[in-house]
C-alpha cells in the first residue's frame, strides 16, 4: 500500500483548524512543519484526492498539493539506529550487519533481554573484561540477560563461561544468542538466584556482575567466596553517581580496586579481593 500526503499551506489563522479538521477526516496524525505547512495523510491517492476536493470545500484559502509517499517496512526501519561498536578487542554487530572482517567479533540482536552493547554499563563491563580476562579463565555472569557478556568472556579466550539470569523469559534469547556465536560448548546458562547458585560455581576466574548496586552489594561476600585468591570481580550496572556509595562497600568487604570507567553516566568497576 502506497500512503499519500497532502502537503496544505493557509494563513496563519487557519492553522490549527485545518490541522483538526485533517485529524478528525483521516484518523491519522498530521506533520507540522516550521514554516506553517500543515501536512496529512491518505491511504491512497483516490483518498487523497477527495480530502483534497472537501478541504478546499471548508477552508477557502489553502493550497493543497498532493504526494505519494515511499513505502517504508516499519518492521526494519528500526534496524536504521543500530550500528557495529568496536569495544577493545570486541566487534559488538547486530546479526544484519555482521561481519568477517573482524578479529574478534560477538553478533547480537536487540530484543527484550538486557544487554545489547547499546547501553553504557554493557559497554563498560565489556570494556573491562576484556581489560582483566585471561586465556582459559573460568568466568560467571551474574544477571547474564542476553548471554552478551558470556560471550565475549568465551570469544575472548576463557575456557567456560556460566551465565545466571533469574529472568526465565530472558534465558530463551541468551540461549539462541549463544548458538549464533557458536560457543554453545563453552558456555552454559542457568535459571535461579545469583546467590544461590554463584557458590556452586566456584571456584572461577573471573565474575562479571552487570546489575543494580543494590543487588550487587549482596553480592560482594559471595563472590568473594567465589572468585578464587587474586581473581577479578567486575561490576556495573550503576550510574556514576553512585560510584560514592559502592566504592566504600568494596573496600570494605575486602575488594582492592584495580580500574574502573564512566560511559554514558554509567560506572563499571573492577576489584581483586584480597
């Protein structure tokens, strides 16, 4: 179907009756532009056509000319905001615009689960982890969401990554997420409690918790015992202001800061536990 716009000039003083007027007469919203220009749309030109004649009919001092307007596939158009991001080592592209070129790449598609590389505590947490990861590390994702960070820790050389995610609806797409990146063998999701089930992996490497503070501060006695001596526990998931309010609590559960960042308003730290 090929929608029409009328594009429909009058003074001033009509403006906004001619703009309530197409708004009653289409069901559709109208554009208004800077410079008085009221704009409406029809679902065809025989329409467009007739509102053209009855408007004229109403309002005696317009002008009116008609448009056909390009068809637009609103199931992809929103496709038009979402680019690759280089992250470190880390090629983060959306499945349409995947590519071979790059050395290290994890291909993910936005839905409903979190963590997509398009929010800035994603893009910390990956940042660092691949600042502190190893090769053969074993890695936990707490709150994996979309398996993004499992991913990446498996991409980036750990031998096995486990991802908890509370969230059962989320687990479908992590799931799929980590068959399209082929690393199905090396990570493994699981559904629960990050407090209850982070201790059953222990000991690892490395542990990604990418949540609020307010979960990550119960956090900070069990990944201590889950991490083992000289391991790495990376945090995000907060903004920037609140990095007064966490800080202090790591120091205080044993945890020696070793790098941290701001992106977008969102802090990301990293902390070995002595």
């Amino acid at each position: 179907m090929t929608w029409w716009a009328l594009d429909v000039r009058t003074a001033p003083a009509s403006h906004d009756a001619v703009a309530s007027w197409l708004v009653t007469k289409t069901g559709q919203a109208v554009e208004e532009r800077d410079d008085g220009t009221v704009i409406g749309f029809a679902r065809s030109e025989e329409a467009a056509r007739t509102l053209e004649h009855e408007l004229a009919g109403v309002f005696s001092e317009v002008s009116i000319s008609l448009r056909d307007v390009e068809p637009i596939d609103w199931s992809t158009r929103w496709r038009d905001g979402i680019k690759s991001r280089r992250l470190g080592r880390l090629t983060l592209a959306p499945s349409w615009l995947a590519t071979s070129d790059a050395e290290i790449s994890v291909t993910l598609d936005p839905e409903t689960a979190f963590g997509s590389g398009e929010h800035g505590s994603t893009r910390g947490a990956l940042v660092l982890l691949d600042r502190f990861i190893q090769p053969g590390d074993r890695v936990l994702d707490l709150g994996t969401g979309s398996g993004i960070l499992a991913i990446a820790a498996v991409k980036l050389g750990a031998r096995q990554a486990i991802g908890i995610e509370i969230d059962g609806e989320a687990l479908p797409i992590a799931a799929a997420n980590v068959d399209r990146n082929h690393v199905s063998d090396d990570v493994t999701l699981l559904h629960g409690d990050a407090a209850e089930l982070a201790p059953l992996c222990a000991p690892v490497d490395l542990v990604v918790s990418n949540i609020l503070r307010g979960p990550n501060t119960e956090l900070l006695p069990i990944i201590a015992r889950t991490i083992k001596p000289g391991g790495i526990a990376i945090f995000a998931g907060m903004e920037s202001r609140e990095s007064t309010l966490f800080r202090p609590l790591l120091q205080t559960a044993g945890y020696v800061v070793r790098d941290e960042l701001v992106d977008a308003g969102w802090w990301s730290v990293a902390a070995s536990h002595r």
